[in-house]
C-alpha cells in the first residue's frame, strides 16, 4: 500500500472511529464487582473459568464472540438470549448456530455459590467474551460492568440480526438502528477471524448463484475448487463446517480475516460484500494492511456492549441464566 494512501485510510479511519466515541455510553462503571463478592474477585473467578474452558475448547472464544453479539443486538446486552422457552430468542432460526449456553450456565453456578444474586447473566456474557478475546491472541482490554438480566425473550426479536447474505447498504442501515456506524460494522465482523458457517449455508454460493448454476463469480476460482473439493463436495451426506478465516489462524483474533476478503475468499456473501462495496472496501483495505485492528476490535465491543443496557433497579439478577426469577 502506497503511503499517502495509507495515510488517508489513517486519517478516514480515526476520523470515523473518534466520531463514534460519543454513542458509547452506559450506566456502567470499571471494578464494579470490587467487593461485593466478599473476599473474591468476580473477575478472577470469570477469568479463571475461561481459562480451564479454553484448554480444552478453544472453540469456545467464537462461541462467546457469536452469543454477545446476538444478544447484544436484539434488545441490547441483557441475556435474553440465554433464556429457554418454546418461543424464546434462543429457538429464533437466526440463533441456530450459537453455543456456548452451558460455559455461561458454569460461571453463573461458580459465582452462585460465592455471591448469590450479585452477578448478572449479562456481565458474565461480556466479561467472559472479554477473557476469551486475549487469550486467543487478541487484545487484553477492560470492560465496563453493571448490567441486570432482561426478562423477556421472543422468538421474533432475532429478526433483528443481519443476516449471511444481506447486502452492505442494509447492513449498515440494521447497525445505524442500533447507534452503529459502517466503520464499528466492518471492525465487529472482524469476529469472523474466528468464526464457522456450514456448507448449507453457502451451498448456493458454490453450486448455483443466483439461479445461474454456476459459483458466485465474486470469489476466487481457485478457493472455489478447494471449498468443492474438500470442505463441501456436492451431495455429501454431512453438513460440514466451513471456517471464515485461514484454516491456519481459525483458534486466533487476528486481522487475517480481512486479508482473506482482498484475496477473495469471503465465505459468507456479506463477507466479501463488505470488501467489494464502494462504502466499506477501504476499510477492509485498512484493517488488513495496517495494525490498528486489535485496539479498535476492542473498542467496538465495547460500544456493542453499553448497547441499550438495563442498570439500576432495570431488569433482575438472575439465579438462573436459563429462566428469570
């Protein structure tokens, strides 16, 4: 990349990103926690937790990333997401694919048994999501905490959530409902360094775009030929899994995701959307060529989660992260 192109993307890029600072507001405050666990530290017990998780499942920091998001998004970070029912959030088709239930259901059980009825579901979601995020190569930043729990969940509040293959100018509209730029849109998608689909999902992508029965033209022939071959051969029998970054750098949250984009192996459709439409292409251009991508990763979900949060004497403490008290 040539410098004064660099520098322009520098200067577009802090423009947007210090524009934002202003929205990310919440009744939420640093060490909210401190001492009010007795002689334990919330955090540390969060922490620790995550760790142990992590040794065996390093999956998990994906599942983390996937569950605060569409938690955060609905009706803001609330956990309602976590809520069971036969017409809860969690039974919506938008929320098929999120796991990860049972690590928050550990924490809660191990903060229960310390302090009951101080934690909420919420801070555990962010906080864990924190911890997750530096330990998988990330950055190690700090969260602000002091959420209560929701008490409602339906089903069709997930139509909130953008979906697989919704186009860039919709994507930004759904984000500036929720008091979020393009720029904070595009750093969050950086989640996806992380992150799985399954072949179902982007079958028509690989066999049939658009009716044409042919690949999307958009992606490269030669990853084309490698999804066939290997991760989605027509007609197998299993809905494998497609990774959205390089294989070699899944486990870890990095800016590989947007190198990807520039070579043209988006596996979602709004993926290499975002680094094809006029709006968004020259963020994905600074993500990928410069160092910035850690620090800003961070500082948007941040902003994600001071979404529309309940404090105060809003919303409850739950006993249990699965039902409401």
């Amino acid at each position: 990349m040539q410098p004064g192109h660099s520098t322009a993307l520098l200067l577009a890029a802090v423009f947007v990103f210090l524009a934002s600072a202003a929205s990310c507001r919440g009744q939420l405050a640093n060490d909210y926690y401190a001492g009010k666990c007795g002689n334990a530290s919330v955090e540390t017990i969060i922490h620790d937790a995550v760790k142990a998780r992590l040794a065996w499942d390093k999956r998990m920091v994906a599942g983390l990333l996937h569950l605060l998001f569409h938690d955060c998004f609905v009706t803001g970070c609330d956990a309602s997401l976590l809520l069971d029912g036969t017409n809860t959030e969690k039974t919506a088709v938008e929320n098929s694919g999120i796991f990860g239930y049972d690590h928050i259901d550990d924490i809660k059980t191990l903060l229960e048994n310390v302090c009951p009825g101080v934690v909420s579901c919420a801070d555990i979601i962010v906080a864990a999501t924190r911890d997750s995020v530096a330990m998988s190569g990330g950055p190690n930043y700090q969260v602000q905490l002091g959420r209560r729990d929701g008490m409602v969940s339906q089903a069709s509040m997930a139509s909130a959530l953008p979906g697989p293959n919704v186009d860039i100018p919709t994507a930004i509209d759904m984000f500036s409902k929720k008091g979020l730029n393009s720029f904070d849109m595009a750093i969050l998608m950086g989640a996806h360094t992380v992150g799985v689909t399954h072949c179902s999902v982007i079958h028509d992508r690989l066999y049939n775009f658009n009716g044409t029965g042919k690949p999307d033209p958009g992606m490269d022939p030669t990853y084309v030929w490698i999804l066939v071959t290997f991760a989605c051969p027509n007609g197998q029998a299993f809905d494998n899994i497609v990774y959205l970054d390089d294989p070699s750098s899944i486990l870890v949250v990095d800016k590989s995701y947007y190198s990807q984009i520039m070579k043209r192996h988006g596996v979602l459709a709004v993926d290499q959307a975002l680094g094809d439409h006029s709006s968004t292409a020259w963020m994905v251009d600074f993500l990928a060529n410069t160092d910035f991508f850690p620090s800003m990763f961070s500082y948007a979900l941040n902003k994600l989660a001071a979404l529309e949060v309940l404090t105060g004497t809003a919303g409850e403490i739950r006993t249990n992260c699965r039902r409401t008290n």
